[in-house]
C-alpha cells in the first residue's frame, strides 16, 4: 500500500472501527504520517506539533504501524544513564524507568516513516 492508497483508505467512513473521543483522526493521520516522512520524532514532539494529547499520538501510531508494517520506524527508547537501549519493547510508549538501573533518565522512543 502506498501513501495515497493509505491515506484515501484513510478517508472512507469507518463505521466499525473502535470508537474514540477525537477530533478529525483521519486528518490528524496525515499530519502525523507527513511530519515522520520528513522526520524522526517522538511522540511527545508529535503530540506538541499536531495539538493532540500524547497518547491520543500513540493511538493514532497504532493504526498506522497496522497499515503501514514496517514502514513506520521504531527507534527504541535508550536509557541515558547507563545506556540501555530498551530494543525487545514493542510497545510503542516508552517506559517511565530503565528496567536495569531504574534510572527515569529515558530518552523516549522515535518514530520516522520509510519506503512512502
Ligand atoms: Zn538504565
């Protein structure tokens, strides 16, 4: 699936899909979708930039990574205290501390898109 086809599927009215409190999701996709083209982010920076609440960010980078598989780029969260790289998460919010020295010093995870 390319970008317009995805986009456009986007588009169409969704009358199954789970139900959630937000405005315009189809727009705030694209936004989200055309920001990681030109850049990597996190979702805190997403969230900044595309005025939705951050884990309103992480709902909408579901359903993306859903439709996009391996297009859409995980860059793992990285403790910066002793530098573990918290690659096995597949989830895509990073954690609130370092698993091994319970640092809270996380670098969050980013996210870029690819092969648009
Ligand atoms: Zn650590």
């Amino acid at each position: 699936m390319d970008l317009t086809d995805f986009v456009r599927d986007q588009m169409k009215t969704r009358p199954n899909q789970p139900s959630m409190p937000v405005l315009r999701p189809e727009t705030i996709r694209q936004e989200i979708i055309a920001l990681l083209s030109r850049e990597s982010m996190t979702a805190r920076e997403l969230s900044g930039q595309v005025g939705v609440a951050e884990k309103e960010v992480l709902y909408h980078l579901e359903h993306i990574r859903l439709a996009l598989r391996d297009a859409l780029v995980l860059e793992p969260a990285l403790c910066l205290a002793c530098g573990f790289s918290l690659r096995k998460r597949e989830r895509l919010k990073g954690p609130g501390r370092c698993p091994v020295c319970k640092s809270q010093h996380i670098a969050e995870p980013r996210f870029a898109i690819t092969r648009l």
